[in-house]
C-alpha cells in the first residue's frame, strides 16, 4: 500500500510530465531545488503547506487536484468499487451503466 506522500509524490511526477515541465523548472516555479523535486515524487520527502501551494500553482492546477488519487488504485480495488455502485444503482441506472459500458468496451 502506498504512504499519502507516496501517492502526493506519483501525482506531482504526473502532473509535472503533462505540463512537459523538467524537475527542474518545477523547482524554479516552486521555489525549491530539483533534488528536492524528486525526493518528493519519490515520496521520500515531506512537505509544507507552503510549497504545496506552490506546487499546484506552478502546475496550474487546484491544490486539492495534488491529492486526487483516484487513479491510482489498482484493478481489484476499481473492480470492488464498481459493484458497490452497481449493488446500489436502481434499475434505471443499471439499464443507463450498462449501455455506457458496452459502447466503451466493444
């Protein structure tokens, strides 16, 4: 299972490469150094508050996004969560899943 500031860490690594931005100019925007930058995203550093907010605004993005996660958990677990929601889901939701569903998979 991977700690929070592993997870922080994927997140920035991922936020970082979409804006094609080298550890680097992240560390310039961010007011940090670039070890730094990648200690983080090895989530082998701790951070602030203060270089949180940094981050997200070099990245341009919310600071709530760097602790979106969602897309991390693996297979089983996405798995698991899908049949809760379908567990739950009245008929017409199911009838509306289903279609969705099958026009993304075939």
């Amino acid at each position: 299972m991977s700690t929070e500031l592993e997870l922080l860490g994927k997140r920035v690594r991922t936020l970082r490469k979409a804006k094609k931005m080298t550890q680097e100019q992240l560390a310039t925007v961010a007011d940090s150094g670039a070890k730094y930058i990648s200690e983080l995203e090895r989530g082998e550093a701790n951070v602030t508050i203060t270089l949180i907010s940094k981050l997200a605004e070099g990245l341009g993005v919310a600071t709530s996004e760097l602790f979106e996660n969602d897309h991390e958990a693996d297979c089983q677990e996405l798995k698991k969560e899908i049949n809760r929601m379908v567990s739950e889901a009245d008929d017409e939701k199911i009838k509306l899943l289903y279609r969705v569903m099958k026009s993304i998979i075939q």
